[in-house]
C-alpha cells in the first residue's frame, strides 16, 4: 500500500475510529435529526459540558460534525448526513451473528 491509496484508507479509519465510541455514535445519531447545541446533547448523557465537548471535538477532527458558534452557545451538525446511511448494514451483521449463535444452541 502507497501512497494516496495509503492516506485514503487512513483518512477512512480515522472517520471510523471517532465513529466507533458509543458515545460519540449516539452524538452522530442525535445529529442525524438536525443541529443541536451541546447543552440539548449533554442532558440525555447526565454528562458535564466537558466530556460532551472532548467527545464532539473528536467527531469534527475526523470531518464527521461541524460547529457554529452563536453568542455563548455552539451549535453542531453533521457535515455529510449520509455517514449514517450504514448503520443497517452494521445491525444485519449484529443480526447474522445473533443467529449463528442461536443456531448453537438448536
């Protein structure tokens, strides 16, 4: 591997890595709705502004989120809405796993 070909699938891994903490996840999925501040992502976590701020700071690291501040407050949203678009494919392999163990158990 060299390369452009290298830095693309390093890029992709990057993306992947900010996506694969859960909570980072349930942040990209709450965005999927449209754009929140971080006091409305804090509350349903009964996380401190601090945790949910390292969290969101990874996620647009990687390009995933963009923020806007507005007076105090900053406002984020997913900069391609799409990279949500493979989360069906994630659950049918969660899925295909459940009942190759279920099938253990027949």
């Amino acid at each position: 591997m060299k390369g452009k070909q290298k830095a693309l699938i390093e890029a992709k891994a990057k993306v992947l890595k900010a996506l694969g903490h859960p909570t980072r996840l349930w942040l990209a999925e709450q965005l999927a709705d449209g754009e929140k501040c971080v006091c409305e992502l804090a509350e349903p976590l009964e996380a401190d502004f601090s945790t949910i701020s390292k969290h969101l700071s990874v996620l647009k690291e990687a390009g995933v989120i963009a923020g806007q501040k507005r007076g105090k407050m900053v406002y984020y949203r997913l900069k391609v809405p799409c990279i949500l678009k493979y989360m069906p494919c994630v659950e049918a392999v969660i899925e295909a796993g459940i009942k190759e163990q279920a099938e253990l158990l027949e």
